[in-house]
C-alpha cells in the first residue's frame, strides 16, 4: 500500500497491476454497486460492471465468504427461472454513533447501510474532558451489550460541537483532534481505539447534521442543500451534486464569524443573533417590563433563557417576537448572499431556536426571498428540520458508512474481510495499545428507556 505520507492522492504506483490489487479492485466495485442498489442479480452486475460470468462468480462467492453478501432470496421471473438476488448483508457488523454537545450527550447503534437502530440521549458536561470519555466508554459498552445478536464493532463515529481541521492523508485518526478548549489533549480518540480495537471518526456537528439530513431527513434525493443549524454558535453545512462539501481542511461553513449590523452596532452573526443574545435581550425585556410574560417569570425567579423567549413568542408575546425576528432576519440576511452565490434547491434550517417557533423561520424566509435574485428563489425551498437530537447521530453513521466503503480504503481491507485489518488501522491500534492505559472510573448504567 502506498504510504500516504509521500502520496496524499494515494495513488497506486504506476505500472501493471498486481494480481491481488485486480482481484481487490473488482471486489470493491461488485460490492459497492450491490451495497449502493446498482445492481442486485448476477446478469445485472455482469451488466453494470462489464466483468464475465465468472469473474462475477468467483467475486460474489468470496464476498459470501466474507460475509458481505448472501444470495438467499429470488427475484420476480421474467420469462424463466426466477433470479436469485444478491443482497449486501447490513448485519455484517455494527457502527457506534456518539454525539457531543455543550449540555448533552448521545450514543446510538447503526448497521452498515448507515440505519440508526437504536438511541439513547442524557445530560452531559463538556467542560470536564476525563469524566465525559469515562462517561462515553460506559454508554458504548452499555449499548452494545444492548444488542441482542453478537456482531462485530466495524467502528466508532463522534460528531463534536467545534470545526475539526481534517488530515486528508490521514485515512483512521490516532490522535484527538482540537474542537474545543482542552480537548485537544483529552486522549479521547487514543482511549477509544485502546479499549474497543476499532476505527474512529471525528466530524463536526453541524457536518454530522447536514449528512443526516441528507440521507434521513427533508435533503432526501435533493443534489443542493444548504444547513443552518442556530444556536449559541451558528454554522452551516454544503451538499453540492449530491455530496457533501468539505472544503481544503474541512473548516466549512463557519458563518457565525461574519459580521452583522442592527441597530447601529456591528458584530458576528454568533454574537448578534445566537442564543445568547436571545438570552440577554429577553432578561432586559423582563427587566424593563417590555415582556409581560418574560417579566413574570423574573418575577417568580425563573430562568429566563433563549427557550422562555421562543416559548413566550410563540405565545404572541410582542417583545419576545421581535427578539426572534431579530436574529431571523439577521441569519436570513447571511443565508441570502450564501444562496444567491450557490444556488441550492433547499435550505434547511435547524437548532433549538428554528425547531421550537415558527417565527425565526419566517423571518428567514421574508429576508432570503426578498434580498434575493428571482431566479435563485424560483424554486428554493427553505424548511426546518424536524430529526432533532436524531440528525447528527444519524450523520454520524453515515460519514462511518463512506469512510468504510471509500473505493480507497475498501480495496486495503475487503480481503482479509475487516476494516480492522487495513494495514493503517493495524498499525493505530498498535500505537494505542503502547500508549499508557488512564484509569476508567466506574459509571452507572443508563437508564432504562432508550428509543429506538
């Protein structure tokens, strides 16, 4: 395998072809267009594929060694016998989706087309690092002695709250990257791969969002989309010709850096339209009096955050509306010059503040539709998202899904039948398992309700 340090297209060598890289080559593209539904009988992937019958049967018997596929159901007869079906088996192994967030934590359970099978969400403090990776492994070994059938763990796929800068000749990380402050130096991927001996993948949140929305939610079938996901920190993520968009380093989408104006004052979007500035200027309006039902719960010593102003603006609260019209309009004037540059087909909008009122939409849509060219709103549809905590761990699993089945990757693993044994892989373990093991705190189990 070329070393991806001198070659960060990993390219293979020029010359002839090694007799193994062939026979992996075409391994690769008959389970692919099977695991994809390019083809699902033998004379369809004799078809596709342009291998001969034979080549097509000694690939198909290997990959039912591996267990990738079985060929156990028939399909509907056209004239004579009916054809047996080549299936990709899912069930093959298992992927851990993990999410991170500022207050929360997430871990789920997928199989190999990427479907979330089973999930759990608690409360979760990120600002103690060594207590939330103690946390993490115990949810991990609890949901997967969850499972009713024994199935190999293919890998561990994180989606985090901060950019994470990508390696591109990086195909299995060793190390934790920086997202957020002290996390760099957490050893939370090192801790991952030296106790469950399988890959792990870090992305974004809101890149694990985007992908979930893309294969589970309104971006189902659209080639374009655009992600806005609100919040304390407002970012966005890119599908262009029915992929996602990563950028040189994977930095995309970091729009609550760019600056707005109201009001005379100038600052980032994040600063003037995030929730905490919901937050502050819903306790001024309660303050004040401006609020009638912000100013009752002061008075009554609750909290007041960006929750009660959406809450209290969906009830028709005057102040608290225009609090939300504010941001809206503020984001949607961002979203508008996003839009008239890259012409998406949807826009979807997500985050606490989107998901509970239908006011930040609405301010969204009268600024995006109004500053706009006609032609870029002719058809553009701009919609919330309804898959909640569900998106990023639902993104989380489909990111595993192609890092797995990348032609790139699949080629250096599909023989011996596990991606634990692609030689980079091998080689990460090894330097987990030398690193020195930290002490595992005990943590008590989940509570019993999960949803699945």
């Amino acid at each position: 395998m070329q070393n991806p340090k001198t070659n960060t297209n990993h390219e293979r060598p020029r010359g002839r072809p090694r007799g193994g890289d062939l026979v992996a080559a075409s391994l690769c593209e008959v389970l692919n267009l099977v695991r994809l539904g390019q083809a699902d009988t033998r004379q369809e992937i004799e078809r596709t594929s342009a291998f001969g019958r034979a080549i097509v049967a000694d690939r198909l018997a290997t990959l039912g060694e591996l267990g990738l596929i079985d060929e156990a159901g028939t399909g509907i007869a056209t004239g004579g016998r009916a054809p047996r079906l080549v299936q990709f088996r899912k069930e093959r192994a298992r992927i851990v989706v993990i999410t991170l967030n500022q207050s929360a934590l997430g871990v789920g359970i997928a199989d190999l087309s990427g479907q979330l099978l089973t999930e759990h969400h608690e409360p979760g403090d990120l600002a103690e690092p060594r207590a939330c990776i103690d946390r993490i492994s115990a949810l991990v070994r609890w949901i997967v002695s969850r499972q009713a059938k024994v199935t190999d763990l293919w890998g561990i796929s994180i989606s985090v709250p901060g950019p994470v800068i990508a390696n591109p000749a990086e195909r299995f990380i060793r190390t934790t990257p920086d997202f957020l402050h002290d996390w760099g130096n957490s050893g939370l991927v090192e801790t991952l791969l030296r106790e469950f001996q399988t890959p792990v993948w870090i992305s974004s949140s809101v890149e694990a969002m985007t992908m979930g929305e893309l294969h589970g939610g309104a971006g189902q079938g659209e080639t374009s989309m655009l992600f806005v996901k609100t919040g304390k920190r407002i970012g966005a993520g890119l599908v262009a010709v029915g992929r996602p968009y990563h950028g040189a380093s994977g930095a995309v989408g970091l729009i609550g850096q760019l600056p707005v104006t109201a009001d005379g004052q100038t600052g980032s979007l994040d600063r003037m339209a995030g929730t905490d500035m919901i937050e502050a200027q819903g306790r001024d309006a309660a303050a004040t009096g401006e609020s009638s039902a912000l100013a009752e719960l002061l008075s009554r010593n609750l909290p007041i955050t960006a929750h009660e102003v959406c809450q209290a603006a969906q009830m028709g609260d005057p102040a608290s509306t225009a609090i939300i019209s504010r941001s809206g309009h503020l984001i949607g004037g961002v979203i508008a010059t996003l839009a008239s540059m890259l012409n998406p087909s949807l826009i979807v909008l997500a985050g606490s503040v989107a998901q509970t009122n239908d006011i930040l939409l609405a301010a969204v849509r009268e600024t995006v539709y109004g500053v706009s060219h006609p032609l870029v709103t002719r058809d553009l549809r701009i919609v919330r998202s309804q898959m909640g905590a569900s998106a990023a761990l639902l993104g989380a699993a489909s990111i595993a899904v192609e890092a797995l089945f990348a032609p790139s990757v699949l080629r250096d693993w599909i023989m011996s039948g596990s991606p634990v044994l692609h030689p980079e892989m091998v080689e990460s373990l090894a330097s987990a398992n030398r690193s020195e093991p930290k002490v595992q705190s005990a943590a008590p189990p989940p509570p019993a309700a999960i949803r699945t």
